[in-house]
C-alpha cells in the first residue's frame, strides 16, 4: 500500500509517519520546505527519542521518499496512491486543496476505481470534512459521482506532544517525541477496505473522543502556554511548574470535564483521571516543549468551535462555573509574538476596535453577554498588572 504524507514537520516524522512505516506501508512525504525534503532524501533515515514517565526508547525510521509538495510529479503521486495524510497545519489545508483536487481528477482520468481515503490530522475539529468542502467545490460538476464513490474524507482525533527540540542526534530529522500517541478515527467515512494501520483506533463514537482530547489536553495546552508566556517563561515545563498557572489550567480542564460529562456521559472518575494525566504529560521535563509553540494563531484558538470558547459556551449552557476559562481566554487575547501574524493581527485590532469588538468579531460572542464583560474584566485586570511593572499573580476563585 502506497501512502502520501503532507508535512514532514514534528508530527509528521515523529507520529504519523511512523505509524505508517511501522505498519509496512510504502511511504512518501511531501513538505514546502526543500531543506526538509533534500534531507529526508540524503539521509533516508532518521531517529526518534520516545519519552515518558520513567521511559526512553530510541527506535529508527526509514524506507521513504519525499518530494515538494510544489513538484508536478505529485499529482502522479496522488493518481496513485491508497491513502493521504497530513500534518500540516490546520491553517495551511486550503493551501494543498487544489493540488488535491488535480490529483483526484487525473485520477479519474486514468480510470481508477480504487479508492482513496484522505485523512487530516490536525488540531481542528473535523479537519478532514473541512478539507473535503474545499476540495469539493474545486471538481468540476461532471466528476461529482466518482468524487462521492472513490473519494473518502475521515476524520480524526490525535493527540501526542512532539517539541521543536533536538538534542540528542547530528542528523537533524531526528526527534524527540512523547510515547504517549493516539489516533482515533471514524471508522463511517472509508471509502472501501479501512486500512490496517498499527496504532490506530477505529471508532463509530468519533465526535466523543474530538471533543475530549481538543476540549481538555488542547484547552489545558493552550492556556498553560498563553500565561507562561505572560510569565515570561519558555517552555511548558516551566509554566506548569508554576503553582498558579498549574492551578488555573486544572481548574479550566475541570470545568471542561464536567460539560464533556454532562454531553456525552463519560465517567466523572475516569475522566478526572484523564485530566491528571494530562497534567503529568505538561510536567515531562525531558520534552521542553516551547510556549510559542503551543501559543501560536490565536484567532483560530479563539474561534467560537474551539478549545477556549466552546468549553466556556458549554459551560455557560449547562449553568456549569467557568471563572478559570475566563482567565485563560483573556490570556490569549494577550498573547502578542511578532513571529505570529495572528497574535499581531489580534493585537492591532484591540488598538483599532477594542476589547469588546476584537472578541465578538473573532470568538461571536454577545456583545453585552455576563462572560464577555467577565473576560474584559480579568483582560483588563492583567494590563493593570503590566502597567505596574509587577510580578504577575492570578486570582484563584
């Protein structure tokens, strides 16, 4: 079986790739960045460290090829192949959305009645019906009935945690990444046989699992990075070492819970448990994951279907409390890294806009709403707190 990956950034060499090659399949990735693929296609091999609690293990990966995804020779690639990929970043799906759509119709072209099955893995709910929507309206008319026979969408829930650091190999693909490494996927949206692939979970009840891992590992993710950086601190280690940040993400991570509970009937015991795990997770030493890395693009954080403001809205809805989601919201919106085009973007237009009128044009929420006017309260109360110059210290409620 032949397989087409697109990114081959941290989770694409260190989870998915993996995956896929330990599973015996041929594969290809596929990237922008010609550093990466001239690498990959010197070295043709890479190390990656696995790290837990109490564990390391270094195991090798290799027998893969890789192209720019910017080569004319994908299209051929994409004609062909059993199954796509991706780890490219949720933001970056529309950019690959028209090279998808002239594979699949030289696929047709060419006849081929075997299906593809493409599957986005990315930290966005339903990533791959979003990708399916774009590409979609990219086939002409006429190709409508082999697009919905041959064609499949799947979506799916990942969650590993794979720094940007290096440390341990001269060969600079090489990684370190968390042992911990979930792939859950909906077993409804194949088109065909569903691949035999290693480590991934088949599921009827996927939009459970989605909604677990975005509204508790991603919401705690991001608030822990959006006040570490406040903090000034550099990494998750760091910030979640810090007794306050660690208060007010548990807290956010609760509060979540009780509305995944209160939906979809999950067991309070368990998924507390869940919740704790997680915690050690942010704790791993060894990972140093960066908090521009978690932090970065803001505004799709900060979207009403997202890990900040659907947990506060599901909260709101089931008149559940939500005080330290409040705070890691008004963290995000001031989260301002010049290397972040969405963190300026937010940045500019609280100077032109507003508090008030940034948060409703970016998240939708009311603008005279009790949780808007609570999230300017605590946004405010930080600026007073930069104003001064003082040591930053949160409130716990």
């Amino acid at each position: 079986m032949k397989v087409l990956h697109f990114g081959a950034g941290n989770i694409g060499r260190g989870f998915i790739g993996k995956i896929i090659l330990y599973s015996g399949f041929d594969l290809i990735f596929a990237d922008i960045n010609q550093n990466i693929i001239d690498a990959l296609n010197y070295y043709k091999k890479y190390k990656i460290k696995l790290v837990g609690y109490n564990y390391e293990k270094i195991i090798n990966i290799d027998n893969f090829s890789a192209i720019n995804l910017n080569d004319p020779n994908i299209l051929n690639i994409i004609s062909d192949v059993n199954l796509i990929t991706t780890s490219i970043g949720a933001s970056s799906l529309d950019k690959i959305a028209s090279i998808l759509a002239k594979g699949i119709i030289l696929r047709i072209k060419l006849k081929s009645t075997t299906p593809l099955n493409i599957i986005a893995c990315e930290n966005k709910i339903q990533a791959s019906s979003y990708l399916r929507t774009i590409v979609f309206k990219k086939i002409p008319l006429k190709y409508y009935k082999y697009f919905d026979q041959y064609i499949g969408f799947i979506d799916c829930s990942i969650d590993t945690i794979i720094p940007s650091i290096c440390s341990f190999e001269k060969n600079k693909l090489s990684l370190i990444a968390e042992n911990f490494q979930e792939w859950i996927v909906d077993k409804n949206q194949f088109k065909g046989i569903i691949p035999n692939i290693i480590d991934m979970t088949i599921s009827d009840n996927l939009r459970s699992f989605i909604d677990r891992k975005i509204l508790t590992l991603n919401t705690g993710h991001a608030i822990t990075a959006y006040l570490g950086w406040i903090r000034q601190y550099k990494t998750i280690y760091e910030s979640i070492k810090d007794h306050n940040i660690k208060s007010i993400v548990k807290g956010a991570m609760k509060e979540s819970g009780l509305t995944l509970i209160k939906k979809y009937k999950f067991d309070k015991k368990i998924h507390f448990s869940y919740i704790n795990k997680i915690l050690i997770r942010f704790e791993n030493y060894v990972l140093l994951d960066k908090v521009e890395r978690i932090a970065r693009n803001p505004v799709q954080k900060l979207s009403q279907n997202e890990r900040l403001i659907k947990p506060l809205l599901l909260a709101k809805k089931y008149n559940f409390p939500y005080c330290n989601l409040i705070k890691g919201i008004a963290a995000a919106l001031h989260y301002k890294n010049e290397n972040d085009s969405e963190s300026v973007k937010i940045s500019n237009l609280i100077k032109t806009l507003g508090i008030k009128k940034t948060l409703f044009e970016i998240s939708n929420l009311q603008m005279d709403s009790y949780e808007m006017n609570l999230i300017i309260s605590e946004y405010l109360l930080i600026n007073k707190i930069f104003s001064k110059k003082s040591p930053i210290k949160f409130n716990i409620d």
